[in-house]
C-alpha cells in the first residue's frame, strides 16, 4: 500500500510540479548545448543509482561533441552539486542523487532522453 502511494500519490501527474523547477532552470542557467549536457549528465546518474566520475567525463565528452573544454566538466559537475541534484562520494569517485525522491521523478518524467 505504501509503494502504491509513493507511486500513484507522491510521483503522480498531481504532484509532478513540485520538482519541475529541478528540470525547467537548467534552461534559465545555461545555453542549449550546456542544458542538454547537463540533462543528460543527470540522467545517466538516475538510471545508474551511482555513476563514476570516469564515465561520466566520458559520457560528457561524447554528448557535448567538443563543443566545450574538457575543464567544464568540472564546473558543470560542481553546479550540479550545489544545485542539490546530485552528491560526489570523493572515497568511491562516484555521483548519486541527492534525494531518491528527485530520482524517482526524474526517472518517471525526463527519461526521454536518447543515447
């Protein structure tokens, strides 16, 4: 009864506006390549649970398509820590979401992107 009601209740279409700044201000804060970066960066953190530094840079590397310098990486990955998407486990040099809250939902809602 409980996973019904975080499923159908918590992550349904009548909530689904509660976390939709998380998705809608990554447009407000950067250009279109950077956005859709950092969309994909993001989601490939929620599909894996956790998702090393490694294979993301890699993952960066071919969706940006050198259209940004291999340092923003860095920074890109820094901006979404600080805007509460995900946390860097320095010990394991991995990335997880900050809430499994806000990965459910990401998952249920932006999982559109192709590889």
């Amino acid at each position: 009864m409980i996973k019904k009601a975080y499923r159908e209740e918590v992550l349904g279409p009548a909530s689904r506006t509660y976390f939709e700044h998380y998705f809608t201000r990554l447009k407000d804060y950067y250009d279109d390549n950077t956005e859709h970066v950092a969309k994909r960066l993001i989601l490939e953190v929620a599909r894996n649970t956790r998702a090393g530094k490694t294979e993301l840079f890699r993952l960066f590397r071919l969706v940006s398509q050198g259209k940004m310098g291999d340092e923003m990486f860095s920074y890109l990955m820094t901006d979404l820590e600080n805007d509460f998407y995900v946390i860097y486990d320095i010990e394991k040099e991995q990335y997880y979401f900050s809430t499994n809250i806000l990965r459910d939902w990401w998952l249920r809602y932006h999982d559109l992107v192709e590889e």
